[in-house]
C-alpha cells in the first residue's frame, strides 16, 4: 500500500500509575484510511486501554507511563489536546447512558455541534440528515429512559458522525444488543464505512456478529501485545482464535468437528462464499455418526406464573396476561428484543416491582406476601449492571456479605468465599479493591456474592455480557454443575442466540407483554416468524446446515452435544 | 492529576451529577431518628465527600443546584436563605480537600478528628449564625423560632455529618488505589 | 416512581409555552425577590391575584398539583404555629400598636389583631410565589431551561451543571431503587424494628452503590462531554434556545412595571411594612 498509515503505533508501551506493570507493551500497528478493523482479545487484555490511546484521554484523562510513539492522523498522541484529536477521531463509548448526555435525542445529536459554537440553522440541518440515516426520525424529542438498548446505541452513533470526523472507534457496540440489533449496527457501520469513506476501529468479544460484515484486519490481543495482525481469513484458518481462547465463529467449530482441514478452504471468513472440497458429504456424513441423547425432562413445577399484568403507564402494558411455569431443575433462557419487558419479569419475580395482578407461586406458595429478602432466600436474583449490586470495597468482604448477614460461622464463610471465589475466575483478585476491575470481573464479582448463598433457584441477566469465552465457558460450566448436581433451577436472560443453544433445555420467547415462544431452543431458532417477532437471528450453525441441506434442528443440536462432550 | 481541561469538565460533571445526588436524597430517603419530624440529613453527609473529592466549587454548587431544585418541587419556591446557607457550607467542606487528600488513599485518625471539628464548626457559622440572620433580614421571621430551628439544623446535620459523612470518607479512601499497588495473587 | 421530574410539563400550546425561557426565568426571579422583600399586604395580594390569573391561563390541570399544593398548605401551617408558639406577641412589635382579640396583655399566649395580620402576611410570602413557580416549571421545557440561563448572564458551564442534573435525576432515582432492593435481597434489614445504627448502616449500605457508581459514572460522562469537545471555546451554542419575540419584551416591561410599583410603595409605606394600624 502506497498511502500512508493514519494511525500508526511504535513500539509503544503503556503503564497506569496504579499499576505495576505496563498494561501495554511494545506495540507495532499501523491502520490505514479506509480500513475496517476488529480488535479482539481476552477480557482485561488491553483493547479499552488502546482504544483511549487513540482518542487521546490517555494520557490527557489517565495518568501513567508512556514510551516509543503513536499518531492518529499526524498528530502525536502525547502532545495533542483530547479536543484535536476528537476533530480526527470520533468515539462511541461502551455504556450508551453515559455518553447520552442531551436531555433529548436531538439535543444529544448536536451536543459536538453546541461546543463547536455553530448556529441553529446549521444544526437543524446536520441533525436532521443525520437522523434520518440513522432512522431516529421519529424519536428526536424521545428522553434517553424513553429509548431502548438499540436506539441509545444508534443516538451515540448519530452524536458522533455528525462531526464527520474520518475515524470511528466504537469500543464493545454489540454488548447489550438483541441479536436483530446487533446485525443492524453492524450493517449500519458497514453501509456508513464505504459511503463516508471511513477509517473504523471495533472492539467486541462477539467476533462472529462482527464478522457478518467484511473486515479487512482482525487484530488479537493478549496480555498487552498485538499476538495476531492479519486479514481475519488467515488468522481464522491458521486456528489462532481457537488457540488463544477466544471464540471463533461457530461454523468454523462446526468444521473442525467433522474433520474437514481448513487448508483447503477458501473464504473462511465469510461464510456464504465459504467454498470446501465435498463438504456436503463430509458434514452429512458427521452427523449420521453422532446419535442424540435423550434430554432428561422436568416435571415437578418450581415456579408457578399465573395471568401476570404489570405496566409503567396504563397505555403501554408490559406484562400482559402471562402464565407460564418453571419445572425444578430446569436452565431455561428468556430471549427477546431489547425492551420488551425481560428485565421487568424478573423484577416482578423477585419483588422488586408489584404486579397489577396475577398470581405468582413458589414451591406452592404464593410469592406475592412475601418480602424481597424472603424471596430473595429463595431466588438469586444477578442484576444486569454490576455497580448497582456491589456495597462493599474490597471483593472478598463483597461476596461474604450475605452470608455474614445470615450469621454463618466466620470459617465456614471463608471456606465458601474462596471456593466461589476460585469457581468465577477471581480468586487471584481477592485482594483487590473491586473499583480496579473491568466491568467483566465486577460481573463476576455479582454472581459470586449471590452463589455462595446456594439458593434454590437463580435468575442472572445477561450474564456474560462482555465476558470472554473463557470466562464465559467457566461461569457457564459452573452454572450447569450446580444446576445438574445440586438441581438448582436457573434462569438466565441473554441475547446470546448460540449460548441459548449450547446450555439451555429450554426457552422463553418474550414479546409483546406476553410468551411468544415456549420451546426447545433448537426449535426456537427454526421458527422464522418468532425470529423476526423477537429480533432475535439464527446463528451460522443454521445457514451451514441450510447450504448442504442438512436438518438444522438436528445439525445443530449434534454440534451442541459434540461440543459439551469435548470439554 | 488529570490536566486543567479535563478537571474542569469534571467540575462541571461533578456539579450536576451531585445535585441529582442531593436532590434524590433530600427527596426520597429520609432515616428517621425517632424524635418526630427529625430526619438524619443524608444529603449533608453526601456532601462531605463531594467537597472532598471535586473541591468548593462543585460542591458549593452542586448542593445550591440540588437544594434549590428540591424547594422548587416541593415547596413551590425556593427559600433561599437557607440554599445559600447550604451553598456556602459545601464550599467551605471543599475547602477541606486539599487538607484531607482523600485521593492518596489514607485517611488517618487524625484528619477525621479534625474534619469532624471543622466540621462542626462550618455548620455552627451557617445554621446558628447565618441562616437564622438571614431570615430575620429578608423574611423578617421572629427571632426566637428561627434561631430554634437553626439550632435544631445544626445539631442534625452535624450528627450526620459525624455519621454518614465520616463513613463515606473512609470508605472512599479505602478505595483508592495507591501507586504502582496492584498485582495478582496466586 | 415517576420519571417526569419537573411535574409534568408539557405543551399545552398556550402563549406561556412560546415565552422564551429566560423571559420567564427573569420574570419569576424578579417577582420572588420583590415578593420576599415587601410587606405590603395590598401589594402581595396584587401579585397573588395577578398570577392567579396568568395561572388560570396556562391551561394546567389542578389535578397535576394537588400533591403540591397539599405539601404547600402543610409546611405553610407548620410556620404559622410555630411563629405563633414562639413569639405571639410579634405582631404587636412590629405595628406598635395592639388591638387584643382573646386573652389579657400579661397572658403570654394572647391574640391580637396584629398578630393575626402578621401571619397572614407570612401566608401570603410562603404562598405567593407557588402559582409563578407552577407555571414557570410546568410552561418550560427543561430542555430549554440551561440554554435560558446561560443567556441570562450565568456561565454556561454552570447552567450546563443544571442540564446534567436534570438529565441525571431519573436514571439516580431509578438506580436508588433498584440498589435499595438489591440490597434488602441480599439480607440487610432495613425496617423499623432495627435499633437505629443498625438502620444508619443498613441506609449507608444503599448509598454506597448509588454514590460510587455515581462517581464512576462522573469519570466516563466526562470522558463522553471532552471527547465531543465540551468546554472548547468561551461560549457554546443551544440548539434549544429560543429567540426574543415581541412578547417577550412586553411581558418584561409589565413584570419590571410590577416591580417598579413594589419599590415605589416602600417609599410609600416609609420602610417595608404597611401598616394599616394607625
Ligand atoms: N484506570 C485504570 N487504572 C489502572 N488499571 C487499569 C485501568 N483501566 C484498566 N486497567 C487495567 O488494565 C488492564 C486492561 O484493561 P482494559 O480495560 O484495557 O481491558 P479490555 O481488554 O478492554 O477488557 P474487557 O474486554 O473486559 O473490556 C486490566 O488488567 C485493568 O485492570
Ligand atoms: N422505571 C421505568 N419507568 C417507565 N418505563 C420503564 C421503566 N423501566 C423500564 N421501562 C420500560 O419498560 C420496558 C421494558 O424494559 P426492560 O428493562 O424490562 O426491557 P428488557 O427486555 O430487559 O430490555 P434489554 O434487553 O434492553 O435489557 C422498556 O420499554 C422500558 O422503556
Ligand atoms: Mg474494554
Ligand atoms: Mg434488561
């Protein structure tokens, strides 16, 4: 390539002053204009840390050590102010309620312009061009608790396009977006790439949502350094993802488990040109091999929901005549769009909310006459945003907490603290102050506060949003052993469509205020009308077997059970 | 710290972000303390730490743009002698930031004491001496209630000061991390 | 909990709604501060009456602030009897004269018509500025509220710190409820029964979570305002302000009339009082 790099990093290293080691290091990168490039790696391997390199908050916001250089379209980045650097660079933070700050959708969308001191007509025009690529017409006066997940995404999308500035960083966009959500953004990024000639950098663990769209550089990350910087196809074939932990896209697995060699494949990255030598016969051939097992089924009802009605507002109801009843023992997933009402169903079980009516019965008993804390001996319940479950300072004392609460003698509490501990990946931390973790670890942090109590059932929301495979494979094994071993039952609301698949027995479709859907996730995922009623999408396992005529359901669930055998 | 740019817009954050605090707090969460129509004042406490950690002039506003707002939705108008009163106290607690340096991560005995003694002494000055004057000049109320529910002010918050505020401190500065003091264990 | 903090505004398409904010932020200010200084009863009366009509032009439905104005008449009352209890007699002070209704002059609770009068002015300050208060929060977008501050002279950071706050006042109410029922689940007892430490702590354990993700969320909106270049220059640009019309300038001139009035009647009256007595 004869252009230049726009940005360009040499052998530089990072270190925050809290810190004892650099949290980057030796970093070579070059990214050219008009480049789409994805930076993956585990959790807490430095990809937010070079995201705030390249919009300047380090070292303007964060303190530390810098060495070698950095340059975002010609400016070094240690000596150019954040407001030089945001004219090259535009940036859409992780946490879509932080970087919301107009009191309204149009105001929030020409919050850059306000500070740039343009006039109103100026304004009103760029806001309504904007709004209108961006489809957030109709919502211009919304207020941001208005708005779901999705729209607030695309509202700090619009906010920062409208500078037309020539590189976009979006750090983690996908995390809290329904499937159907997702695809669209990335759809959107894509589409807004070529027409406004954009250099865009993307951080996500969900590599494959990413990937639905062309990217020409996959870069891997792993504790501070660049381990892997390539077109993705060759990173893809060469396994690296696999072998550094991270999750590669499911119809790459799906390969590797029929025995196909990814030498002979072309247009690995990119599933409907993906071209392999016989692979019809090759994946009939697995699957006539591998026998199902029967799942064990669940008849002794835990959770009794009868005729449930719940709204905010009498014009809008949320929860609307539903009845459906959990078994003991049961991992169920409740899926649905963003906004639906999963959240508020289970606030309503928890007795954080109050239905209008309904009956809601556990174990036979009605939960209604209860308080949050009876219940709460019973159902665990994981909020969806760590911060607003932790209360202490140090994480050891945060997941001893209830116990102690609940007079359990001192070494039994530290026997038990330790042994979750271990299990959520944080033993090593144990020490630390929760304030200096990613939000991944305070996630975990939560779930181990509320597993060491060992309730009867649990329900966590989104559980492993922003959380690598490996934590994720951790937290979710440990879920399914105590759901098998100690039966406890388990409910868990994601937007993850292949972890519906590969841990669950059983799925809730929400939407509009009631079920939609009350099936086996295989069968879920086959239904194209619930699909595109719960914004939710099929994952590439389904388009696999589609193009070689396989049984979807099937295929799929024989890859599920190969991959549970094989850990 | 952080350079002047970014420590001013944290101001201006810390400004709005502790008057939503304030205003939730004088709001909605009120701990009874058993004698009728007394209430530890949380939102006083709050404010100890917000004039710790973003200094006088976040703090002075924030809690003058959180008191204010309060008034507006409950009483109908603002009764500004005391907003001003309750700025002027979050000023002064700002003032105690460069003395307690609660961002090093220690917060020893000594410095406790002596904000709780400064403490006292900063709602002395606005609740028994200012506030009650300023009522008397401008709304012309008799003297006798008005020192009686400055007294009364005073007392509360400087409990909750003592209480909540000191707690808060603590806590926080248990928080911070102190330089190059992370690493994991095996 | 509701979300509406400003209870409830709305456009309710009347000429209040089209006043620029700052008009009616200047107006309201210049009222309330004319309003606490007199004690004029005929002029208090005049401005009551005065925004009592304005109030019944603004189409506000009583139904929206019946909560209001029953925390008004309650703190109103309080104040009344407690400046009765603790000074009866300062009526009489003020008007130098005493017109005893019931009871002796030595009886430390008497009343006279002094007293009554006094208080009666006091009703008249607690109460006099609600109907303008109602009417500013209910006719003004707050959207539009910071922009009308900043052109009213006060720095635009400062009225930005007011946009934050009202931005931010939902999500804290609604992050103080969650937090305070995640915390009860967890085991903290938070009744009455607990001794009262017990409660102060169980409280404290409420605040933390709102409090420090409060302070973390501080550090990312800066972050968020500094990356969109907030705080550049000296002056920044409202995509809400309105411009001045022409009725903009005519209720100002009626409000500085108003005020004019007011300040002629301290001439008047010969000091702050009216004192109809003698
Ligand atoms: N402000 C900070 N002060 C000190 N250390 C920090 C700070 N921010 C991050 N770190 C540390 O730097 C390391 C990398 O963090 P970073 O947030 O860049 O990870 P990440 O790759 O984005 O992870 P995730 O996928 O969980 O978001 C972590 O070990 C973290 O503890
Ligand atoms: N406190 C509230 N007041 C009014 N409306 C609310 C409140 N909380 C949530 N809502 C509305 O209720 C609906 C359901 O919200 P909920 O949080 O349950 O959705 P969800 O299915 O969990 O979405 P997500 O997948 O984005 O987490 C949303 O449309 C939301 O706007
Ligand atoms: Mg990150
Ligand atoms: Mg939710």
């Amino acid at each position: 390539m004869m252009t230049a790099p726009i940005i360009s990093f040499k052998d530089f290293s990072f270190q925050y002053n809290s810190q004892t080691e650099p949290t980057l290091q030796h970093l070579n990168l070059a990214i050219y204009p008009g480049e789409k490039v994805l930076i993956a790696g585990p959790s807490g391997s430095g990809k937010s840390t070079l995201g705030r390199c390249l919009n300047g908050l380090i070292p303007q916001s964060y303190q530390g050590t810098m060495t070698g250089s950095a340059t975002v379209n010609g400016h070094d980045i240690s000596t150019s102010s954040i407001f030089e650097l945001s004219m090259d660079i535009g940036t859409v933070l992780q946490d879509p309620d932080s970087q919301f700050v107009g009191l309204t959708v149009v105001e929030d969308m020409a919050f850059s312009l306000e500070n740039d001191q343009q006039t109103q007509p100026n304004m009103q025009a760029a806001t309504t061009k904007w709004a209108q690529t961006l489809n957030l017409t109709d919502l211009l006066t919304h207020r941001p608790q208005e708005l779901s997940g999705g729209q607030k995404q695309r509202v700090s999308m619009a906010g920062v396009l409208i500078d037309n500035s020539k590189i976009l960083l979006f750090d983690e966009p996908l995390a809290s977006l329904d499937p159907a959500s997702g695809k669209a953004s990335m759809a959107l990024i894509d589409q807004l790439t070529r027409d406004e000639e954009l250099t865009v950098v993307i951080i996500e663990h969900r590599i494959e949502d990413v990937l639905q769209q062309p990217i020409d550089r996959l870069i891997v990350m792993q504790d501070g350094a660049i381990v892997a910087n390539d077109k993705p196809e060759a990173i893809l074939r060469a396994s690296l993802m696999a072998q550094l932990g991270l999750r590669e896209p499911l119809y790459l697995s799906a390969l590797k488990l029929a025995g196909v060699d990814l030498a002979d494949c072309t247009h690995l990255d990119r599933l409907a040109d993906l071209a392999v030598p016989n692979l019809t016969a090759t994946l009939q051939q697995w699957t006539a091999g591998v026998d199902l097992k029967v799942p064990q089924v669940h008849a002794d009802p835990l959770l009794e929901i009868d005729q449930l009605n719940f709204d905010y507002d009498p014009q809008r109801p949320i929860i609307h005549n539903l009845s459906v009843t959990l078994n003991r023992g049961e991992m169920i997933s409740l899926v649905g769009q963003n906004g639906t009402g999963k959240s508020t169903l289970s606030n309503l079980i928890t007795g954080f909310l109050t239905p209008q009516s309904g009956k809601l019965l556990f174990n036979g008993q009605s939960l209604l006459d209860q308080s949050v804390k009876e219940r709460a001996d019973q159902i665990g319940y994981i909020l969806q945003d760590p911060n607003q479950m932790i209360s202490k300072t140090l994480i050891f004392d945060e997941v001893a907490a209830g116990l102690t609460l609940r007079g359990v003698d001192p070494d039994e509490i530290e026997q038990r603290v330790l042994a979750t501990l271990k299990v959520c990946g944080l033993y090593e931390f144990r020490h630390w102050p929760i304030s200096a973790l990613s939000f991944g670890q305070k996630k975990r942090v939560t779930i181990a506060a509320i597993l060491v109590l060992q309730p009867a059932m649990i329900i966590l929301d989104e559980p492993t949003a922003g959380q690598d495979l490996q934590h994720y494979t951790e937290m979710m094994t440990f879920l399914t052993k105590i759901n098998r071993e100690q039966g406890i039952t388990i409910m868990l609301i994601t937007h993850d469509m292949h972890l519906m698949l590969e841990y669950t027995d059983r799925t809730i479709v929400l939407g509009n205020g009631t079920i939609l859907m009350d099936a086996s996730p295989a069968d879920v995922l086959t239904n194209d009308a619930i699909i595109d009623q719960a914004s939710l999408a099929k994952t590439s396992l389904y388009e696999l077997a589609e193009q070689h005529q396989l049984n979807p359901t099937e295929f799929v669930a024989k890859f599920v059970q190969a991959e549970r055998e094989a850990r | 710290m952080q350079n002047k740019q970014s420590t001013s817009i944290r101001t201006v954050v810390a400004t709005g972000i502790g008057a939503a605090i304030i205003f939730v707090l004088m709001k909605f969460v009120a701990i009874p303390t058993g004698i009728p129509n007394t209430q530890v004042n949380v939102a006083a406490g709050f404010l100890a730490l917000l004039g710790a950690i973003f200094g006088p002039v976040a703090a002075g506003l924030a809690v003058f743009i959180g008191h204010a707002l309060n008034d507006f939705v409950t009483y109908g108008s603002p009764w500004w002698t005391w907003i001003i009163v309750d700025g002027l106290i979050g000023v002064a607690f700002g003032f105690a930031k460069n003395r307690l340096k609660i961002e090093d991560g220690v917060l020893g005995t000594a410095k406790l004491v002596w904000f709780n003694i400064y403490q006292v002494i900063v709602n002395f000055i606005g609740w028994v001496l200012l506030a009650p004057t300023g009522d008397i000049i401008v709304y012309h109320e008799p003297a006798t209630k008005v020192y009686l529910q400055g007294i009364t002010t005073w007392l509360v918050n400087s409990i909750s000061v003592a209480i909540i505020g000191s707690i808060l401190l603590v806590l926080y500065a248990r928080t911070r991390t102190q330089r190059g003091s992370l690493k994991k264990e095996r | 909990m509701q979300n509406q903090l400003l209870i409830g505004y709305d456009n309710r398409h009347t000429f209040l709604n089209r006043l620029s904010g700052s008009t009616k932020l200047l107006c309201f200010v210049g009222l309330s501060i004319i309003g606490m200084m007199t004690y004029d009863t005929r002029y208090l009366i005049g401005v009551m009456v005065f925004s009592l009509i304005i109030f019944h032009f603004s189409k506000i439905n009583y139904r929206d602030i019946k909560f209001v104005v029953n925390v008004i008449i309650g703190f109103s009352v309080l104040n009344l009897v407690m400046v009765y209890v603790f000074a009866p007699h300062y009526g009489v002070t003020i008007y130098g004269t005493e017109h005893l209704l019931l009871g002796s002059s030595q009886h430390y609770f008497n009343l006279t018509t002094e007293q009554l009068f006094y208080e009666f002015n006091l009703l008249l300050k607690y109460t006099f500025a609600v109907p303008l208060a109602l009417i500013f929060l209910m006719t003004t977008n707050p959207s539009e509220f910071a922009a009308s501050l900043n052109k009213i002279g006060i720095s635009y950071r400062i009225s930005y710190s007011v946009a934050i706050a009202l931005r931010y006042i939902p999500d804290v109410q609604n992050d103080y409820r969650t937090i305070s029922l995640a915390q009860q689940a967890r085991g903290f007892e938070m009744s009455k029964k607990a001794p009262f430490m017990t409660r102060v702590r169980g409280s404290i354990q409420i605040l933390l979570p709102l409090i420090f993700s409060s302070l973390d969320r501080i550090e990312v909106i800066s972050q968020a305002m500094e990356l969109r270049r907030f705080g550049k220059g000296k002056k920044r640009t409202w995509y809400m302000a309105q411009k001045f019309k022409s009725n903009d300038y005519l209720a100002l001139l009626c409000v500085l009339v108003i005020i004019l009035i007011g300040i002629g009647l301290f001439k008047v009256n010969g000091g702050r009082f009216w004192n109809p007595f003698n």
